[in-house]
C-alpha cells in the first residue's frame, strides 16, 4: 500500500508540474506574438495601438520577468550554498535557514516588482512594513534563539557529531541536534540532555576533537606541483581527559604501573601507543591524574570511559595488595 501511495503522490506531483509547465509555455507564446505582431486581439480587446500595448510590456511584464529571473538566481545561489553546508549542520537550523532566505527573498523581490505600480507603491509599503513589524515583534525571541544556535553552528566550536564537555551544568556527550532554541546531548548513560542555546552562549565547552593538518609528503616544486600535489590532509582525533584520584598517602608509583598496565588492555581501542598522563591536582588528601585517551571515534567514549575506569580501579588493588 505504501509504495502504491507513493506512486499516486508522484503522479499527482507530474500532473501538477505538466500543467505548470504548459500553462508557463502558453503565456510566452502569448507574450511574443502579442510583442511582435501589431493589431493582435489584445489590442483590439483594450483598444490601444501597439505602440501604447508596448511601452505597457516594457514597463511592467519585462519587468517582472527580470526580476522573477533575479529571485530564481539568487535562490538557486543559496541552494548551492546550503547543499555544500548541509552535513556541517543539523536538519533543524539547515531548514530553518532555507525557509528564513525564502521569507527575506521572495517578499523583497514582490515588493520591489510592486514598486512599479506607483499610484498604489506607498499603501503597499505600508502595509508590508506594518505586518513585517508586527511578525518581528512577535518572533523576536525566536529569531534571537536561531540566530545563536546558527553562531554556534558557523563558530566551528563544537558541530554535530563532536564530543563536547560542559564543566559548569556535570554534562557531557556527543552533539546530537543543534536546533533553534536548544542543543541535544547524548550523554555516557545514554539519556539525552537537552540544554538552551541561550544557557550556552556565555558558557565554558569543552571539545574534545582535535584536528591536526599536515602536508602532502611529495617534494614538489612550483605552482603546478602545490597545486596537483599540495593538498593537506587533516586527521581527527578525540582526547579525553580521564580523571581519576587516589588518596595524596597512596605511591605515585603504583599509581603508574596501574595506568600504564590499564592502557594496555584497551589499547585495540585507542590511538596513544603510550599512556599519557599528568598530574593536574595534589593537596593534602588527593591527588588528581588526568588519563589522556586519544581515539578515533567520539562514540567509544560512551562506553570506554566507564569499564577504563572500572579496570583501572581494579588493577590499582591488585598491584598494591601484591
């Protein structure tokens, strides 16, 4: 049944763009006999030379073919645009914004057409300024929630698919939704945490992924061979700082050796050869390692981060009990 509907839908959509199509073929064939062939029943039906017929052409059916031709390109220009941008964004702010550029393009093109009609130009404006202002009023607070959502989208801080840690709300994740009011998290317990692009904005995020750019290894030389040969290739790492603390009396020592023994049980899983750490906080009572695990794939995470601190919980025991 699904495939029959669909069927019925598509034909329905060619019948529709049939008689469009022909409907627009029969208009033009209309406008060039009636431009170029004097006495045609239109100037009979009005009752006006050609000379008048044409001048009325000029003044307002070329007009509207020009700019009806100008909004076509210009939303054919801002297609291309989001088509090349469509997998940097999420589908939410990637429609949001082709239906923003159709309401700002389209009214302003109507606008600028209706604008030949002098006599009536002032009441047309009029009203066009009253009602967009009422409908700005009203989505002010909208349009201020899509605008940052956007801001964060095109700052290239944090996109869909990253790996994001926010200190100050105890949340992190992988970026799932970037929407108009709001950012969706898919968190290590695998809930989703839904938090408002406005409580973002002024807020400390910590990507994880880091890009590194290096050149092509090929020795060429000129502007030909950069050319051909001088493309960059980027590799994308995750690394997440792991946090773990012993107390400040247990050995440093055998803090290592349970590290370094933990990261060679998940090392199928993770790009360091060697185990990178740090010491990033030492009181009186704890002391705070910071494991660096580099991956390839922000989803890892979701799962490694708990069973590596699990194991590494259990091979500190076992090494101290020895």
């Amino acid at each position: 049944m699904k495939i029959i509907d669909h069927l019925k839908k598509l034909q329905r959509k060619r019948v529709i763009y049939g008689v469009l199509i022909s409907l627009f073929v029969a208009l033009l064939v209309i406008y060039v006999y009636s431009r170029f062939v004097e006495g045609n029943f239109i100037e009979n039906l009005a009752k006006i030379t050609h000379e008048e017929y044409r001048l009325f052409l000029i003044a307002y059916i070329d007009s509207f073919f020009i700019y009806a031709i100008s909004a076509l390109i210009l939303l054919t220009i801002v297609n291309f645009i989001m088509h090349a941008i469509e997998e940097k964004v999420s589908p939410d702010i990637h429609n949001t914004i082709h239906v923003l550029t159709r309401i700002i393009i389209i009214p302003f093109f109507i606008i600028a057409y209706l604008n030949r009609f002098e006599a009536y130009s002032g009441a047309i404006i009029g009203v066009a300024a009253t009602v967009g202002g009422a409908i700005g009023i009203a989505a002010a607070l909208s349009i201020s929630e899509l605008l940052t959502g956007i801001i964060m989208v095109f700052s290239k801080q944090h996109n869909v698919g990253d790996y994001i840690i926010v200190p100050s709300m105890g949340i992190e994740g992988i970026v799932k939704e970037i929407s108009i009011g709001f950012m969706t998290i898919l968190q290590p317990d695998k809930t989703l945490g839904i938090i408002p692009n406005k409580k973002l904005k002024d807020t400390e995020i910590v990507n994880i992924k880091i890009e590194k750019t290096e050149k092509s290894d090929r020795n060429r030389d000129g502007i030909s061979d950069f050319l051909l040969y001088g493309r960059r290739v980027t590799k994308t790492r995750y690394v997440y700082p792991l946090k773990w603390a012993v107390h400040s009396d247990e050995k440093h020592s055998l803090c290592v050796k349970a590290i370094k023994k933990t990261v060679e049980q998940f090392q199928d899983f993770l790009e360091n050869d060697a185990p990178d750490w740090q010491i990033i906080e030492r009181d009186r009572l704890n002391r705070r390692y910071a494991i660096l695990l580099t991956i390839l794939k922000p989803t890892v995470l979701l799962e490694l981060k708990d069973d590596f601190t699990e194991a590494l919980e259990e091979n500190y025991e076992k090494i101290k009990n020895k």
